[in-house]
C-alpha cells in the first residue's frame, strides 16, 4: 500500500500523463511479449508531455509500419517551434517524397529558422516533383551557406547544370566545392582541381567537408594526401578523412574509424556512427554495438538506428534489453528496433 500510495502522489503533484502511461507500464509489462511490449512504449511515448519523445514515438511507429506516426509526424510540421519543425521533417525525410505535399514543404522553405530551411531544401533536393526546380532556384540565394550547397546539389539531379555553374562563383567555398562537386559527377572537366584549390582556403573545422567532396569525385591520384592527412589530423577532422579514404575504398579507414569510436570526445564518436550511417562497413558492427550503450545518448540512438538498419534481425536481444532503458528515448528506439526487425533486416 505504501508504494502505491507515493505513485498516486505523484500523479498528483505532477499532473502529468506522461507519469500515469509510466505507472501502467510498469504494472503491464510483466508477462508480456517482446513485441506487445515494444506497441506499448511506442503508444505511450506518443502521449508524453516532451515533443521530443512524441516525434520519437511517432518516428518509430512509422518505421514499424504504422501510418499512425506518419500522420503525427505531419501535423507537427505546424508547430511553432522550428526544433519540432525540423526534427519531425527529418523523420519523414526517412519515408521518401510520397509522404507528404511539395507545397507545405515550400512553405518551410521560407522558415526564419535556417535549420528548418536546410532540412526542407534536402527534401525539396530530392523530389521528382517538377515544381521542384523552381524551389531550388530560390534556394541558390538563401541567407544560409547550407541551404545554398543543398540547392545547388539538386539543381544538378534536375540537370540545370548551367544554373549550378553560377554555384562557382559563390562567396562561400563550401558552397563552391558543392556547386563543383554536382558539375563533376554530371561529366564536367577540370572540377577535381578546382575544388582542390578551394580546399586551400578551408578553415580547419570545414576542411572536413571539402575532402569527404574531393573523394566523392573518385579522384585517385589525392590518395597518397589523404593517407598523410590521417596521420596528421585529429578529432572529426580525422573522422572526416577517414570518411573520404572509405569513398576510395582504402582500408586505412577502417582502423581510424574503429579508433573513434574509442575517443573520449562524444563528438568524435557520434561522427563515427554518423559515416556508418551513410556506409555500409560490417566488420565495424562489434563498434555499433557497443556505441548502443555509450553514456552519451545521441551516440547511443544513432548507433541502434544503424543496428537496426544494418543487421536487425541479429540485435534482437539488443533491442531487447534496451526497452529497460532508463532514458525514454532509448526505450523507444530499442521498441521501433525490435518492431522493425520482425522480418529481418
């Protein structure tokens, strides 16, 4: 009587649904299988008071096939906080261009939150949407250095290459080396020396991104450099050149990489996982699963969703054992895991 005596208290004094889903939790969860226990955490999280866990849920709903997440997700992109904005674009950016209209995007396209506009434009850069074009155009002359690259990437998949060429000229390198970087994947000469000149005007915390567009180019030849800057770089830097060397199909970047995920910067290790986001490298996955547990949640989420992604069907225990988790968001995504696995990977 006494413990449930201090839980209605604490229903009191909060008031809180997010407390009462808890409590129910705790008392059905016992005997219950590992999938209707993964429904349950997912349903609740859509109920919490926190945004962050609802997106969470939602994300996670969508991801085990349930339209109900979708639909949550979409009607958050009207929300006045440009953070739920963005992250809720971001998850249905996962779902491709059918989930939801062009038109709302393009009003997010004219967000005053620079990070609402990037992650727009990335889903306006890879719509097959005709209307696109026009959007992108708009984007070539955003206030952010970003958006201006995302734009002029996906002026290049709608071949107006003689719009990107302006992108040259543009007063940020990064966005000069993303212009270069589109006319060189579409066949045009002499754009691998042109974005190694701009790499010489890189300031060291953006030298990253320049090399991960040198190596995208398949230039060969900058091998021999990239193998000396691993050596001599540190931190994220070196994680980026660890990225651009496994674009290269150089096996030096297996070992840089297996090294951050052991640093002690939680930055350096949430990079690591993010480059095994984008690659596919299994003789890294010992690393992912022991980022699963890292103390920094960020490096922990983002290493399941590369599980789940990567070998779903054999981190089922893992997945498993995460649904104890203490933080709500690591339940979640230990239940959309497990939910996303039940045919494999």
């Amino acid at each position: 009587m006494p413990i449930v005596d201090s839980l209605f208290n604490i229903c009191i004094i909060h008031g809180m649904r997010r407390t009462v889903f808890l409590i129910t939790a705790i008392f059905l969860a016992c005997g219950q299988s590992p999938e209707a226990r993964a429904k349950m955490i997912l349903n609740a999280g859509l109920e919490d008071d926190s945004p962050v866990v609802r997106i969470s849920a939602a994300r996670g709903l969508s991801r085990a096939g349930d339209m109900r997440g979708i639909e949550l997700l979409q009607e958050m992109l009207t929300n006045n906080d440009p953070m739920v904005q963005s992250l809720a674009l971001e998850s249905l950016l996962e779902h491709g261009q059918s989930t939801i209209d062009l038109s709302v995007i393009a009003g997010l396209c004219r967000s005053t939150d620079a990070s609402v506009r990037e992650t727009a434009y990335r889903f306006v850069a890879v719509t097959d949407d005709t209307s696109a074009k026009d959007i992108l155009i708009q984007g070539t002359s955003d206030g952010s250095a970003k958006v201006r690259g995302i734009a002029f990437k996906g002026l290049g998949k709608n071949k107006a290459n003689d719009l990107v060429q302006s992108g040259l000229q543009d007063p940020d390198p990064l966005v000069r080396i993303a212009a270069a970087q589109t006319l060189g994947e579409s066949g045009a000469g002499g754009m691998a020396e042109f974005i190694k000149e701009e790499l010489k005007k890189l300031a060291p915390n953006t030298l990253g991104a320049g090399v991960i567009a040198f190596a995208e180019l398949g230039d060969t030849a900058a091998l021999p450099l990239l193998r000396t800057l691993l050596q001599e770089s540190a931190g994220e830097l070196r994680v980026d050149i660890a990225e651009a060397l496994l674009i290269m199909y150089d096996t030096m970047a297996i070992d840089a990489l297996r090294a951050a995920f052991r640093s002690n910067d939680p930055f350096v290790r949430m990079h690591a996982v993010a480059v095994l986001k984008r690659h596919d490298v299994p003789g890294l996955n010992a690393e992912l699963v022991a980022a699963a547990h890292d103390e920094y949640t960020n490096v922990a989420l983002e290493a399941v969703q590369v599980l789940a992604e990567r070998d779903g069907e054999n981190q089922r225990e893992l997945f498993v054992e995460l649904m104890d988790a203490q933080n709500p968001l690591l339940r979640i995504a230990g239940a959309a895991a497990f939910l996303g696995s039940r045919d494999g990977p």
